[in-house]
C-alpha cells in the first residue's frame, strides 16, 4: 500500500500500465523517472509531469 494514494503499488502499477516489477524498481530508486512515465503519473495523480521530472532531475544532481 502506498498510503497517500490508498491504492496498492499493484494497483497503481497497472492504473500506470507498467509492471510490478518496473514500479517497484522505481520506487526502490533502481530505474530513474523516465519523461514518458512522468506523463503517465502527472496524469494519474493530476499533478502533470514538469513534477516528477524536476523531482527525478533534483535526484540526478545528488
């Protein structure tokens, strides 16, 4: 479960069209945010992908 969504990393995996195993890699910080998954999870959240590309950009640098 991811709790600021209520859905589980199943669920969200396959709202986002992606694996499991892929979801997972990016949430253990294994596989980066691609531009095309940040469009798909700006839309799923409502928050557009310029988010979650600064956010993987910001983890870049460090």
């Amino acid at each position: 479960m991811i709790p600021a969504t209520g859905k589980s990393r199943a669920e969200i995996a396959r709202l986002l069209g992606v694996s499991r195993q892929y979801l997972y890699d990016i949430l253990s910080e294994k596989e980066p945010i691609s531009s095309a998954m940040a469009v798909r999870i700006g839309k799923l959240f409502g928050n557009g992908p310029s988010f979650w590309i600064r956010m993987q950009g910001a983890y870049d640098r460090f």
